[in-house]
C-alpha cells in the first residue's frame, strides 16, 4: 500500500501526493465548480470554460498546449460533472514540473480569445446534438431534472444552446464566472507518482501561488443548490416521455445520500448486490440471464456533497417494458422484505473487494478518486481502508436503508418510448 501525503499552500489550496514506483506521473488539478453553482442564465459554463482553457492560456497558444503534452509523450483530458471540473494529464516523472507549468496555466491564466472560443463553441453545440441522439445518455439528464427540479443540480452539464450562445459573447463572462468560483480553497492539486513530496510542494508554489488574474480575485458568493433529504416525491413520479426510439428506455431511482453519510458506504455495498457492475447482481441475474429481456441493465449509487440519488437503468423492446418495471419492483421488494444471510453477505463481500481491487490498478482513476475524496473529506484513505469499513455492514443495516431508499411512495420513473 502506497503512502500518502497532504500539503496545505498559504493560499488554502490543497494538495494530496501519492507516491508510487511507477514511472509515470498522474498530475492534476480539480475544482469545487460545476453545473450547480450555475444560475439559470449561466447554464452550460462550467463545461464551456474546461473546454475553453485549452484554446490559449497567457503563455501558450491552443496548438502549443497540445504539442507542449504530446511532444514529451503525455496526455491531457479535462472533465465537468454537476460539482466539479478537472484538469489533469499523464506524463514521465522527468516531465512532471512542465506538465504541471501548462496546467497551472491553463486554470489560473486563461485568455478566452474570441476567435478561438467561437471555434470552441461550435464544437461543443455539436456534443449537444450528438448527446440529444443517445437516449441511453440523455435519460440520465432527465431523471436528474426529474428528481432534483428547483435546483441547478436539475440542469445539464453541457447546457442548452441559448444560454450557450450568451456566455460565448463576451470572453469577459466566463473570466468573471472563474473568478467568482475558481478560488484556492476550492481547489485540490492532486498527484500520483513517484516523484517525491517535496518536489511536489516546491512546483506547486511556484505554480499556484503566482499572480493570476482568477486566484487573486476577490471572492464572492456562489448558489449552491437546494440540499434534498430523502423524502416522498410530490405529485407525480412517474413521466413518459416521446423519443421516437426502437427500444423503451427506462430508468427509476429516488433521492439517496450525501459524501460522507454515515450510511454512504451501506448504499454503495446494497447497490453493488442490486445491480453494480457485476453478471451476478440481481437485476442482471433476473432480466438478462432468467427471462432474456434486456441486453444490458445496472444500477448506481450517486452521492453528491449534499445530496444523492440511486437509479436502476435498463432499455427494452417495448412489449416487454411492464414486464420489466415489475422485475425490478420485486428485487427492491426482496432487498426491503428480506435480510441477506450471513452466507449472501459474505458472498457480496467478497465479490466487491475483488471489484475494487482490479479497479485500483488503474491508476488514473486512483488519481481522480483521490482528489474527490480530498475535495469533500480533506484525506484520501485507500481502497483497502474504506473496505474495512465496509465489512463491518451488517444483514439489517442493508435491509434498513434498503426500506429507506427503495420505498415504493419514493421512487421516481422516468420512460423514453
């Protein structure tokens, strides 16, 4: 097991440093900004600012941001969600400092060129289009406005075309918005590879404590959604929408927990048996391999800083779409009615240990995962502690946040046909 480090800079930003023996380095930076702490007006910004970074920075233009990474063999990607946006690239340990150099620059010291936003701004209408054409992805957007309408957490992440078109005005829109909401002490400088600490710390303020027009703003207020207890759904919970697509989608889920929950962890295990990414989860075992109904159906867990949610995704031929719904009512109805034996728990046990132990050899979502956790806990515990905890979750703690977050009164269903 690989140690880790933590560093706080004057300026309140955070750093997290895992040392590996890897010869490659994952560096990043990871923001506490995304899509709900847009207002209405401003929806899709977050997304088109990590897209726009890349297009000209103070000291680089956007093909030398590209060649600065690929000539030295690395990589760089970005990537928005509701609460955050990120900025992180692979390269060899010898590259690390330049790397993080282009990426500091790219965050702290954006210049927006019109001429190249507009570019920018064609391409991420496109992904809009593209997204509309998928149901399977689009539906996701949708539940998500179902269960969290009010909120900016019900808006998409890549926005809509009008408000699009108004933040791309002007360059001076989105730099306000980043400096309203890019602050230090929102951010997480996030580290995996074998590069030493001190290296780590000593690149950092030089690259994240120097002037900058975003990190040395002054800091203002920002929305931050409505917090959503878990509570019965007013009204209607159930929509259909007309797609015009051969297969029925359907998904259904309802409000779950936040990060740090003290039953976090219990939700993650149970939706692991529901229907995590595994051919022996209940639903799979049910739908695809008893009654050959669906192609493919899974389920997640989605915890948010204040809030979450749980959903069950499936799509199929539209004959067999009641079939469906009452297959997944009667495995909710067995999870809340009936407590797993000793047997069945340990049999899931083992099974998600397994699961994260692959998972944790890849080692750019260790990166990630790391940062989020730094992000919203401040320390970064690895996979082996958290499944510690986890083995300490007992037949009735599944049952009763099963009867919590999968009562029947709760649960929101959302149809594509």
């Amino acid at each position: 097991m690989y140690e880790t480090f933590y560093h706080n800079l004057p300026n309140g930003l955070q750093i997290v440093h895992r040392k590996t023996t890897s010869p490659v380095v994952y560096v990043g930076i990871m923001v506490g900004a995304g899509t709900r702490n847009e207002l209405p007006n401003e929806n899709g910004m977050a997304h088109y600012i990590e897209h726009c970074v890349f297009k000209g920075t103070q000291h680089y233009t956007a093909r030398q941001i590209i060649n600065h990474i690929e000539g030295i063999g690395g990589e760089i990607n970005a990537y928005t969600t509701k609460e955050e946006t990120t900025f992180y690239a692979a390269t060899l340990r010898q590259h690390f400092r330049t790397t993080l150099h282009l990426l500091a620059d790219m965050v702290l010291r954006p210049t927006f060129h019109k001429k190249e936003t507009d570019k920018e701004l064609t391409v991420i209408l496109d992904e809009i289009e593209s997204y509309n054409d998928s149901p399977s992805e689009l539906i996701y957007d949708d539940f998500e406005n179902m269960i969290f309408e009010g909120s900016s957490l019900a808006m998409p992440i890549l926005g809509t075309k009008k408000t699009l078109r108004r933040i791309s005005k002007s360059p001076d829109i989105a730099l306000r918005w980043m400096q309203q909401h890019y602050r230090p002490e929102r951010m997480v400088l996030f580290v995996l590879g074998n590069v030493t600490t001190q290296q780590v710390i000593s690149a950092a303020e030089k690259e994240l404590l120097a002037s900058s027009p975003i990190a040395n703003s002054e800091a203002s207020h920002s929305p931050q959604g409505v917090q959503y207890p878990i509570v019965t759904p007013a009204a209607s919970n159930t929509r259909l929408y007309r797609r015009h697509t051969h297969q029925t989608h359907i998904m259904l889920g309802s409000h779950a927990y936040p990060i740090g929950h003290p039953k976090q962890l219990t939700m993650y295990l149970l939706n692991n048996i529901l229907g995590g990414g595994s051919m022996s989860s209940r639903l799979y075992l049910s739908l695809r391999e008893k009654y050959g109904l669906v192609y493919n159906i899974d389920s997640q867990a989605v915890p948010l800083s204040d809030t979450g949610y749980w959903n069950i995704y499936l799509a199929c031929e539209p004959q067999h779409k009641d079939q469906c719904l009452e297959l997944c009512h009667k495995e909710l109805k067995q999870l809340r009615d009936t407590a797993l034996t000793s047997t069945q728990l340990q049999r899931a046990l083992r099974q998600l240990e397994g699961q994260m132990a692959i998972s944790a050899e890849n080692q750019e979502n260790n990166a990630l995962a790391m940062a989020k956790q730094m992000l919203y806990h401040h320390h970064a515990p690895a996979w082996q502690d958290t499944f510690e905890r986890i083995q300490t979750i007992t037949p009735t703690q599944l049952q009763d946040v099963a009867n919590e977050v999968f009562a029947p009164e709760k649960i929101y269903t959302l149809l594509y046909d």
